[in-house]
C-alpha cells in the first residue's frame, strides 16, 4: 500500500490546484493519506485519510518556515496517529509533502516516491524564499528513489534544472539494512549546533566536555553542525561526531535556516541507523530535530536550558522571532522526561516562563577541565601581547552583546582612568557589538588603554587568565558563567554583576565582588580594591580555585549526569510509552 504525504487534498483542504491533482493521483493509485496541518480521521471515497495534527499556531516569516514548523510537528504526532504495518512506500507530494515522506521513509526503511506536479522554476519564483525552495525540491529530487512528474512542465524542469531522469526506479527496498547496534551499554544522543571547531560561547564547550567524559562511561553520538568544507563525521573509540552540512539548503533566514539543518540532522540519525538509549538536545536550536527523533524513535528525551528567549528579552515576546523560539523551547521542556539547568537562578527562570512542575527540573552546573587549563603557561614574551610591563591587566572575555555588559565595562574604565593610568583593560571576543564599542572606546579617548583582541582560542585564553590581574564579568543576563569558573580556576579574583548563576558561582567577598548590573561607579570601585589590594585579590584567587576543586570539575559533573541518565532509562523501561510504530521492529 502506498502511503500519500500531501498538505492539500480536495474537498478537506483546498488552497489551490494541488488538491485536486492529488486526489486524481489517489484515486488512479490508491493507497492511505496522511494530511499535514488536518486533525481528525476521514473516509473520502474509500481510501483513508489520517490527519497529522495541526501546525502551531505562532507567525512565521515565510512559507519556507511555515512547512518546517509543519514538520517538526506532524512527526512528532505521526507514531501515534499511523499504523504503518502495511505500507510498502511513502509518496509526498510536492515539496512540502515530500519533506515529511522523505523522514518517514528513512524511518520506516521503505522507498521514497517525490510527485512533483510543479517547480519554483516553472512557478518563476525569485528571491531568498524562491531560491530555498529550489534548493529542497533539488535535494529531494536527489534523495527520491523515484521521482514522479505529475505534469509535462515539471518534467521539463526536473530534467533541465535538477538533471533528474524520468527514469530513475526504486532500490530494492530488502537489501543493504543497517544491523541494529548493541545495546548492552547506555547509548547516548547528544544534540548541539555547537560543537568543535564550530563553536560560538558556553554551550558548545560544555557539550564538548561532556562528551567527552561521557565516552569513558557509554557510547556517546554527537549530531551537530560542520562549518563549509569541513563537514567529516569522526568516530574515537566511544565517541562519534555526525555533522550535517547546514548550507546543503537554502535559507530564507534565520529561523528557516535552523528548520533547514534540524530537517538534515533528522535525516542523519534516521541514515545512520541510530538507536540511542537517551536523546540529550540542548536549547532550542536543536529542538525540532530532538523532539521529532523522540517520537520516531521512541526514547526519552532530557533538554539542557542553557538560556532563555524570555530571560534574554526580559519577558517581552514580541517579534515572530521571538515568538517561535519560545515556542520551541517551551515545547523541547514539555517533551522532555527531565529539563536541566546551570543554576537556581535558571530554575526559577524556566519555571515562570515555560510554567513547568519544580520537580522536572535538576540543576546541574558547568564545570571546568582542572588539567586542560593548568596545562597552558602564558608564553615568553606574552604578556607584552597585551600590556606594559607597569600596566596592571584587567581582562573580560565573551560575546560583544548587550547581555554581556561590554559597554558598562567601557564606563567603568573611562571612570578609572580619569583616576590612575597603570591599568589596560583587555577586552577578548567578538560579536555584533564590537564595532560600536570600539568606536565608544575611540570617542572617550581611551584607545590606547582598552585592547580588542578578537576572538582568542581557548589556548590564548586560558593563557590570558593567568596574566590578568582582575578578570570582569560585568553581564546583564548570564544564566551561568562559565568565565567566572574558568578565571577562579586560574587563580584570579572575579568582579562580576549580581545576575542569574553568577550569584551563585562567585561568592561575594571571598572569591570576588558582585555589583549591580549596569552600574559603571559600582563595577569601577570594585576592580580598583582589587587593583589597591593585591594581597586580597591573591586570597580571593586561592579561595575561588579550592571552590572550583571541590564543586565545578567536569569529571564529577558528567558521573552526575550518566547517573540521571540511567535513573531515565529506568524509569522508561517500565512505562506504558505506546505509538502505531511499534510494530515496525527496531532494525527497520
């Protein structure tokens, strides 16, 4: 039995011509449908009609987002609404149709049919959102065992533009099927856009740590993103890194670029046959991708929040943005079997926005590589990388956004410079920011006393640590820190504002000083007693390295973490979890 993939279907829903070509095509075939974006069950002239539930209803930029969102929704209400049991192949229709046929086949080991009735080339479409059309109907085209063209234009241009031949047949759907992986030890999926060499902040390091530890303890699969022309999956021992190229593509923007990759991250693990114990997503990027493999899969889901839409916009969810990224992440902490945090302060944060039950939520904090970072000793000759020989070093590191602080940090530097002219403040990072920070450095005639680094490798900034003198952490919104970690493991005495885990991770008085966020004055009178009071800033040191020692090392949080789960894994072992796809045995 062929299984129809469509978004339209006459009379149930009709936005255009494609509902009526597609009944055409089912009653000729026969077969099931599956109607995205419909709920309900229907009978329509004898052949079945199974709704995959509604899209969301949050605004969305283009058409390009409108069907992932689409997508990542109906998967993950499909296992419980379609029996597969007699299915032979999957045919979608159009693109949009296509996009859900071609996971649904990947899962359900059966051949992929696209009907293509017509192309974004033939619709002479131009622009962003035409151009990622084309891109997906190509890609699919390529993907298909078969491509079907419903009409004489679409086979035109499938030959022309895609160099499709109408002549490509079905593989033979019994061959070649991956063998089921063992499952005599915890298998762990991690799920990150970040991760090395593409890394932006906290998160990816994090997620590398941990999967790292985690390979000594269980398998541990890494799906995530590659940068252009580095697109290599790895395989170490335990660890193996699955990257999907997030260009393969086109966008419209942002959002529809992220719903791009989570489309190809899906296809990845569904392709590689993986069959993990536990899912592990972390924030929203990631979310679609984890919470349809969840249901497709069947395992349990845990998500890391390491930051909120809500926390970063100070509960102002305006824009269609923002709108769908809370979406998202509300729904990755509805799906999931357990939410982790960094902090009390994230805790709380989760709890008011996504109105979850405390008792879902664990806090489980980053943590710091003792031997990693005691390994690097700045360099002979570095430190004049950075400053005079009399010039007492005041560094800050991370992303050049409002969040972070940079441009309170500024103030405070132009108050205590117009006090003494022995410090050289060493900003490291980069980001959206920076250009205009560099030009308020300029105007406040502080060029030479304020140093833009650029983005340093961790290497230089674990060097970086151990040449300051005051490391400043002077954010708005910080659901951790892992800065303040990684300076109080250097030895170094924290100034940092008195927001989220900061409050939590440096300890006022003893391993450094809090401010208020956004105070200048504050933040300045602060770095000058440590500047004033070497003695105190070198015992602030030492307390904050013992503190990291004993609560924030990356080896006592992953056993921890393996520990949470197994404790999951357990407790699904023993639920009445149930979809239509148990049927399917686990190697198909």
């Amino acid at each position: 039995m062929i299984l129809h993939v469509t978004t339209e279907l006459e009379p149930l829903r009709c936005e255009g011509e494609l509902a009526k070509w597609v009944k055409g095509v089912v009653e000729k075939r026969g077969g099931k449908i599956l109607l995205l974006g419909a709920d309900g069950r229907y009978e329509l002239d004898g052949i079945e009609v199974v709704g995959a539930g509604a899209t969301p209803n949050i605004p969305t930029s283009d058409v390009v987002e409108r069907a992932f969102l689409k997508l990542f929704a109906s998967l993950a209400e499909v296992p419980y609404r379609l029996d597969p049991r007699e299915i032979d192949s999957i045919e979608g229709h159009e693109w949009q149709g296509a996009l859900v046929a071609y996971l649904l086949a990947l899962r359900l080991r059966k051949p992929f049919v696209y009907s293509v009735y017509t192309t974004e080339t033939e619709r002479q479409g131009s622009g962003v959102v035409a151009e990622s059309i084309k891109s997906i109907e190509a890609f699919l085209a390529r993907e298909a065992d078969f491509v079907m063209a419903r009409r004489k234009g679409a086979l035109k241009s499938l030959r022309e533009q895609y160099g499709i031949s109408r002549e490509k047949l079905f593989s033979d759907p019994s061959g070649n099927e991956a063998s089921t992986p063992e499952r005599s030890e915890l298998k762990i999926l991690q799920v990150s856009w970040e991760y090395p060499p593409h890394l932006i902040g906290g998160l990816g390091r994090a997620v590398t740590h941990i999967s790292a530890g985690l390979a000594k303890l269980a398998s541990v699969y890494v799906l995530t993103i590659g940068l252009p022309g580095r697109v290599v999956d790895e395989h170490r021992d335990n660890l193996h890194i699955l990257r999907v190229d997030p260009f393969t593509l086109k966008s419209t923007g942002f959002v529809s670029w992220v719903y791009c990759f989570n489309f190809l991250m899906v296809a990845k693990a569904l392709s590689s046959n993986l069959r993990p114990h536990i899912i592990h997503s972390h924030d929203w990027l990631t979310a679609p991708a984890s919470i349809v493999l969840k249901h497709l899969l069947k395992t349990p889901l845990i998500i890391t929040m390491h930051a909120t839409e809500y926390g970063r916009s100070r509960g102002s969810i305006l824009t269609p943005m923002q709108r769908q990224i809370h979406y998202w992440e509300w729904r990755a902490c509805y799906e999931s079997w357990r939410v982790i945090v960094c902090s009390e302060s994230m805790k709380h944060e989760v709890i008011k926005a996504f109105s979850l039950p405390a008792d879902k939520l664990l806090i489980l904090p980053n943590g710091v590589k003792l031997s990693e970072l005691d390994s690097h000793t700045p360099l002979r000759g570095e430190r004049d990388r950075y400053a005079l020989p009399w010039e007492k070093i005041v560094l800050f590191a991370g992303r050049h956004v409002y969040d972070k602080g940079v441009d309170v940090l500024i103030e405070a530097a132009r108050i205590i410079l117009s006090r003494r002219r022995d410090v050289k403040f060493v900003i490291a990072g980069d980001g959206p920011m920076r250009f205009h920070l560099m030009w308020l450095a300029s105007v406040y005639g502080l060029g030479e006393k304020i140093l833009f680094t650029g983005r340093l490798s961790d290497e230089e900034l674990y060097r970086a640590y151990k040449l300051a003198d005051v490391v400043v952490i002077p954010s708005r919104y910080e659901p951790f820190g892992i800065v303040a970690l990684e300076a109080m493991a250097s030895g170094k005495p924290v100034v940092a504002s008195r927001v989220g885990g900061l409050s939590e991770v440096v300890v006022d008085g003893e391993t450094g000083i809090l401010v208020p966020p956004g105070d200048p004055e504050a933040l300045a009178q602060a770095i000058e007693t440590l500047l004033y009071d070497p003695v105190l800033a070198k015992k602030m040191g030492a307390t904050g390295r013992r503190r990291v020692e004993e609560l924030y090392r990356w080896d006592k949080v992953v056993r921890f973490l393996e520990k949470i789960y197994r404790r999951v894994h357990e407790e699904y072992s023993v639920s009445s979890w149930l979809t239509l796809f148990d049927s399917v045995s686990a190697s198909n």
